[in-house]
C-alpha cells in the first residue's frame, strides 16, 4: 500500500545499495524483491536448523524504530538475545495463556511489536490488534472480544477517562493493564470510573539495558 510513497525515490535508495521489498501483487520496477511471489515458490519444508540458527546471540535480529532517547529517531539495533527476552515479558507482569490481549500500539515501535506480539506467542495468549485505538470503541471492544488484558501509553488511558460517562462502563472482565508513561492523576481516575484493574507500569528503553516494573502500584 505505501510503495507509491517509496517510488519516486527508488533510484537514489539504488545508489546507496538500499534494497526495497514489497508485499503485495504487482509488478514492480526492476529491482525491487516481490515477496509475494517468493513466499508463493517457498517450500512448506523448514530449512536445517544451521541454516537459521544464529551464531551469536548478541548478533543483530532486527531494526526497529525508535523515538530518540539517545539522540534522533533512527533504527536502532534489536539483538536475538533482546528479542527472546521479550517472550517473557506478559509473564512478568501476571498474564497467562488464558489471558485475552488488547493491543493498539503501533507496531513498527518495540512496545507493541516485541512486547506486545511476541510477549503473547511467549505465553501463548490471545491478541486482540486493533489498527488504530478508539477511546468511544474501547469498553465495547472489550466486551465483544473477551479482553481481560490491556497494554497502553500514558495518554491512551488519559483519553479513556475524558470519555463522557456512559452506561456499563464497568461492565467488562478487564483484569490487568500494563504499559509506560501513566500520570499519577490519571492512573486514580481510571481506577474510581472503570473498577479494581491492577497496573503494572513499566519503564524501558529499546536501546537499554535495564527494565523497571511497579509491582506495588
């Protein structure tokens, strides 16, 4: 859907031996990789594990894009190691297999795509993506798709709570919210409308080494 976007600059990124993927029917200007037509030719058979086993695990993964707490927004580098950790991280916080995850976060940024994704294949859990996050959507989501977990900013909980009142508001099975940047003032209002829901907030950093939990509230 975005190549369009990406085409009228496909020579300079040539230039710099910058290499375009795209998904999706073509065709496509020389050069361009089409997936679409090489995940069609894939075999079924999974390759020999040294042919996908990483030598290292500190060795690159992937890139993803970060906001720029050292600096400019830019792709900062995602180790297997980093990446296998965040299986892990629906557990740390109380979440199960039986736990079905609520997520609007955008996915080209760790939280949701690392945390969040790969956090409930880490558990085993159901997640509920929603493409864009709808304060007035929300609760119903919630009750429509059984939702028992919600992963959050800050400020997607502070437009929760400047919803107008409406009824059954606390009509849901919304057990557990997690995620980074809740306001104290906030955090209280969303507690008094929408019921006991424990929080867990959490600080990290995709460039960091070291990852903050408030397990006491």
């Amino acid at each position: 859907d975005l190549f369009a976007s990406v085409e009228p600059i496909l020579p300079s990124l040539q230039e710099d031996n910058i290499v375009v993927w795209v998904l999706g029917s073509g065709p496509y200007p020389a050069g361009v990789v089409a997936l679409q037509e090489l995940l069609d030719a894939a075999s079924e058979e999974l390759e020999p594990e040294d042919a996908w086993q990483p030598e290292d695990m500190n060795d690159t993964c992937l890139y993803i894009f970060t906001s720029g707490t050292t600096g400019l927004p830019k792709a900062a580098r995602i180790s297997h190691l980093k990446s296998i950790m965040c299986l892990s991280f629906y557990e740390l916080v109380g979440a199960s297999s039986r736990d079905v995850v609520y997520l609007a976060l955008p996915l080209y940024h760790m939280a949701g795509s690392l945390l969040g994704i790969v956090g409930c294949i880490g558990i085993g859990a159901t997640c509920v993506l929603k493409e864009k996050f709808s304060a007035s959507q929300f609760w119903d989501d919630c009750r429509a798709e059984g939702v028992t977990v919600f992963q959050y900013i800050g400020e997607l909980c502070r437009y929760l709570v400047n919803q107008p009142q409406r009824p059954g508001e606390r009509e849901h099975g919304l057990r557990l919210a997690v995620g980074s940047g809740l306001r104290p003032d906030v955090w209280q209002s969303f507690l008094q409308r929408f019921g006991a829901i424990r929080i867990v907030e959490t600080y990290g950093m995709t460039e960091g080494n070291v990852t903050l939990f408030n397990y006491t509230g």
